[in-house]
C-alpha cells in the first residue's frame, strides 16, 4: 500500500504489488524485500460452512490475492485498500506498523469482504454461505529469488485473525492467535482460535538455512475465527444489516526482509591433454585425450577444444543432463588423433585449447602435451654384377644395388659407387615422398665397362656405399662389394706356380676349340668366340646345358694337356711351342680334392690325378645333379686357372 510515509523509500528499493527489489548494501551484499500484495497467490482455501473442512485446492491454478476492505471502527463500514482511511480497526490494531515503521505491505485476502456469496457464483468451490460467521482459512503463497548466498532475514507479519508460516515447504512459525497445531483442520471456534490478541505484529527470524540460492517460496496459513454470539462474541451491530451483511471480515499483511550476498560470474575453464602411446615412431597413429572441466561458477556454452596438430577433435561423453552446458560438477572428454609423417625428428607438440562461454564472455585455457618419435636408422645396401669375364675380353658389366631400410624411421639416401658416377634410381619409392621408409625396397643401377688385356688384375671389385640419414640428422653406412673374376684359359700354367706374364696366343686356342668339336657333337659347329661367349654367358639350353659345357670344354682342355702332341704346331705369347711343356710330370700330377667344397664326397677320394678325375668326370657327367655338376665344374675351373693354384697343388709321382 502507499502510505504518507513513502519518503522512506529513499532508504531501500521495494516492490509495489508484492514484488519484490534487491538493493546492495555492499559490493557483494544485496537486501530483498518480499511483500503482501496482488502479486500474492491463493492456493487453497478451507471451507467451514457448517462447521466443517472443506479444502479447495487451487495450486494449479492458483488466483491473485485482492486487497482487502479495511473496517472503519464498527459500525461505520469499511473502506476499500488504498488509498488508507487513518483510524481504520486494522491499521490502528497494529499500531501503524506497516504504514510509519516498515511500509511497502497491503493487506490482502481471497475476496474483499470475506463474506463468500458476494463476491462468487453458488456453483464455485469456494462459495461458502456463512463464510462470515464461520470464518474461512486461506493459503497465500509467494515465490522470490536470491540470485546469491542467501543471508538471514526478518518476517514481518500479522493477520486478522491468525497465521501460520513455512519457508521453502519448512515450518517457520505460527501466532499467538493459533492455539493448537493443526489449527486450519478445525471449525475456528474460540478454544482453537482466539477472537483478540491478532494486533499483535509477528517478527520471526528466518535463517539462512532455510532459503536457497535461486526461487524460494513463502507459504501463509491465514484465517478469521468463528464470529457469532453462541461462541461468546458479540457482533455489533446485532442484526446484519445491508449493505455490510459480514460481521468479520479477514486480512493478511506482512514483509519478509532477507538478503543474500551477490552473485558475481566468474566464468573458467580447465583442459588437460594426455596421448598414447608416450613415446612412439614414425608413420604410427598418436591417440589424444582431452579432459575439459569448469572451473568458474556458472555453467559455459558452446565449449569445445582445438588443437593446432589435430582435426578434428570430437566431443565423447560428459552432459550429464544433456543440456548443452558445462556445468561446474561435469567433465567432458574429448578425442582426436595424429598420425605422425614421415621424416619426422620430433618431438612432437602440440597445443589443445578448450573454449567456452558464459553469456558473451569467453574464456579459454591451454594445454601442451610432447611425444618424443624414436630413431633407429639402419641402412642395407646388396650389390650384384656380373660373376666372371676371360682375360681376352673386355666386358660392360652391368650392376644392380638394393637398398633396404631395416630400422625404424625414414631415410634421407646417398648411394655411391667407387667405380661408377651417376647410379640411376629404378623404383622403390611407393608413396613418392623422397624417403627410404621402414619395409620400402629401392633398386638402382650402374655400368662399368671392364677391360681385359696385359696384365690387367685377375679379380675387379668396386664398392658401393649407402648412407642413411634420419629426421634428426643421424646416420647409418653400410657398403657392400662386388668382384668380377678374370678367368685365366692357359694350360700351360697346370702345376706351375706362380704368377705369368703371358698369354696364350689365339693359334693355341683354335687348336684346342678344333679338338674340343671333334669329340663334342654339340659343339661341332662352334667357333673358338663363340664357345668363348657360351663359356662367359648362360646360353639359351639353360644353366646346367651351361656347367655342362664348361665341365666339357674344360676336360677336353686338360685332355689336350695331358698329351703334348695335342699342341704341336702351336705357340704362346712367347713363341715357345706348346709341345715343348714338361710332359714327364703331366701323366701323375696329383689334384688334392680336399680344398674344393664338396669333391671329396662327389669323387670319392682326396686325391685323384688328373687322369682320374677326368675319367671320374667322363663317368658321372650325365648323372650328376645341378648341385654335383657345380662342384664338377668348380674343380675343372680351378685346375686351368693359374691364378688360382695357391688353392691346389699338382704333384709329380
């Protein structure tokens, strides 16, 4: 209600109507007022025609309290809330308390005059006929916020002609005026509801443990006793006379002054970012956990993290109640995952930030998590040429180099050839990139041409080297090599030992390739380059019509040796005649067969002259295996290379 007093306002922000105002009393203090008023609600109402309890409930849908008629000093009628006639029986009954003392409050009631059939049609549930006479009991109820702590408050109340009060569902406290609980069950008569004593003003601590941050709600039993003379009142005047038919009308006023300390946001918010595994290699997949909390107090919107290595970063579990925010309680988890290059030195960083928003205010925070990437570099490189060459020749060898990485991180390459310049890539790179990865298999090539003449070296090798270098500038060598073996055709050279320094001359050669196609059908039509050039190269009958070659050729060679008229009529390089060798020792030179892998077994002995193995040869020849032809031909080999005899000796009987 507005009083005169109204200048008091200056001192506290209230709600006219019964809503309520906050005013800060300190940076962080803020004072509530809740008053009586139209804003109020009735939820309920006991009946008690006949002197009995008839609830109506009305919380669902509950109706605006009405401000009350106040009584002038009877019997001179009453007069409508506001503006406030002064001598009214309510005001005056409570010493001016909500007008001077503490103003903001009306007093209120479910209808203007309590009497019931006035204000409502027979057919509404809260029509009550002798609502006048036997007093009614209505339930106010008012919401509030404190948008804060709550503090202790003070209630401020009174009730013509008595109350009972809970907070947030809780008894508070009831007046004088109600003598016993339960009192609203009752027929209101005087021994459960007294006629006087309702002027006085309640002030009724409220704690601050009965209020809570957000809404709370203050739920008033208020009531006018039972009026007539059977229970010893005495209304006056006698008869109820119109226009004023009620003789006891029923209000409710009160405050409830309460604060609560203010809220201020302040919004945060917290990642943590953790990855398997801890330590990893490259080309392998790094999983990330991201675990985001609140560490404000308010809830955020529209979190979600980032990371400057990893996309996207998805959001897993945490909404608890699903509603979008991060609440101070949840933790979200997040997930993403990297997959780490190749040629990758490491460690690997990266930053996560979580990002969110309380209103339009931001906050962030950030993360950093390091996996160191492991390097082993170790780099295979495999060299093949071509196995032999004569001595006449020359040859264009051809060489292949492999390549493998058996460590575990890409290579940065450099392969050389201390005989080649220019080793030509063939293939191995898959994906392209440049780098020798783990389980990639590259090749190359190069060309040397080999020549052979005087006294070239009997045995070429050249040396490849591989260098591999890893992300982080460490590397690893390997080299392997390659000899081409310069074969020595001379028999002459059979058991003497030593080096030469001559060669024989194409007129021996021609001899011996004559003899060899007059025992040999198969080589009836060759000429001495040809069987040259079988002798150096797989023909196209396949490698054992190859070694079984070799083996006849070479047999018909030391044949020939074994008799020196074979050769009489040809020279060598030094114009000696070939006839003019030592043939007294030639028949019993012994070969000793334990120097050779294998002849003994093959053989049958540890030494056999050259008669004998030649005569072994001739018996085996078109049974042995691939294998035992091998061993064959390595024996005759090594028997015509002079280079060789430090391997093997011929001995004279």
């Amino acid at each position: 209600m507005r009083r005169a007093l109204s200048i008091l306002l200056s001192l506290s922000i209230l709600v006219s109507l019964g809503l309520f105002s906050s005013v800060p009393v300190s940076a962080a203090l803020v004072n509530v007022s809740i008053s009586s008023g139209t804003s109020t609600e009735i939820v309920g109402v006991y009946n008690k025609a006949g002197g009995g309890s008839v609830y109506v409930d009305l919380s669902t849908s509950p109706l605006s309290a009405v401000l009350a008629q106040e009584p002038k000093p009877y019997p001179t009628g009453y007069v409508t809330e506001p503006p406030d006639i002064l001598g009214s029986v309510w005001d005056t009954g409570t010493g001016l308390y909500f007008q001077s003392t503490n103003p903001g409050a009306d007093w209120i009631w479910e209808t203007q005059r309590a009497e019931g059939p006035s204000s409502y049609d027979v057919s509404n549930p809260l029509y009550d006929a002798a609502a006048y006479t036997n007093g009614r009991v209505v339930v106010f109820e008012q919401h509030f916020t404190l948008d804060g702590t709550p503090q202790a408050g003070t209630l401020h109340i009174a009730a013509d002609n008595c109350w009972e009060v809970f907070i947030n569902g809780v008894f508070l406290a009831r007046s004088s005026t109600a003598k016993v609980a339960g009192w609203e069950l009752t027929n209101l008569h005087e021994s459960y509801v007294a006629t006087t004593g309702w002027q006085a003003v309640g002030h009724i601590a409220v704690p601050d443990t009965m209020l809570v941050t957000g809404e709370n709600t203050i739920t008033i039993l208020a009531a006018n006793e039972y009026f007539w003379s059977d229970d010893g009142n005495s209304p006056s005047p006698a008869l109820r006379l119109s226009p004023y038919y009620q003789y006891n009308p029923g209000a409710l006023i009160f405050k409830l002054d309460v604060g609560y300390e203010e809220f201020v946001a302040d919004p945060g918010i917290h990642v943590e970012k953790a990855g398997l595994p801890v330590s990893t290699t490259e080309n392998t997949t790094i999983d990330y956990t991201y675990t985001v909390t609140n560490t404000g107090n308010v809830p955020l919107s529209s979190v979600a993290v980032v990371d400057n290595l990893v996309s996207p970063v998805t959001y897993q579990s945490g909404d608890e109640n699903t509603d979008g925010l991060l609440d101070l309680t949840e933790i979200w988890i997040f997930t993403g995952s990297y997959l780490v290059p190749w040629f990758t030195a490491g460690p690997v960083d990266n930053t996560a930030t979580a990002e969110g928003y309380w209103d339009t205010t931001k906050v962030t925070d950030e993360d950093t998590f390091s996996v160191p990437i492991l390097h082993t570099p170790n780099i295979e490189v495999d060299k093949t040429g071509p196995a032999n060459t004569g001595y006449f020749e020359q040859l264009d060898a051809d060489y292949t180099y492999t390549l493998t990485n058996i460590g575990n991180c890409s290579l940065d390459v450099d392969l050389t050839d201390d005989q080649i310049a220019g080793l030509l890539f063939t293939g191995g790179d898959t994906n392209g990139n440049g780098y020798l990865e783990p389980g990639e298999i590259w090749t190359f090539i190069g060309s040397d041409l080999i020549v052979c003449e005087g006294i070239t070296e009997l045995f070429f090798t050249n040396i490849a080297t591989a260098i591999g270098t890893d992300a982080t500038g460490a590397t690893d060598r390997d080299t392997d090599d390659w000899t081409v073996t310069i074969f020595q055709w001379q028999p002459r050279t059979i058991g003497y030992w030593g080096n030469w320094d001559n060669h024989w001359s194409i007129g021996c050669i021609t001899d011996i390739v004559n003899r060899v196609n007059a025992d040999s059908a198969y080589f009836s039509t060759l000429t001495a380059e040809q069987i040259n050039i079988l002798l150096l190269s797989a023909d196209q009958k396949g490698k054992m019509t190859q070694d079984k070659a070799r083996i006849l050729v070479q047999k018909q060679l030391l044949a020939a040796w074994l008799s020196v008229e074979s050769y009489i009529g040809a020279t060598d390089g030094d114009s000696e005649t070939c006839g003019t060798l030592d043939a007294a020792m030639r028949p019993g030179a012994t070969v000793y067969l334990s120097k050779f892998a294998g002849a003994e077994a093959l053989f049958g002995a540890s030494s056999l002259t050259v008669a004998q193995v030649l005569a072994a040869v001739d018996a085996g020849m078109s049974t042995w295996t691939q294998n035992e032809l091998l061993i064959a031909k390595d024996v005759l080999d090594m028997m015509n290379n002079a280079e060789n005899n430090g391997y093997f000796m011929f001995m004279a009987p």
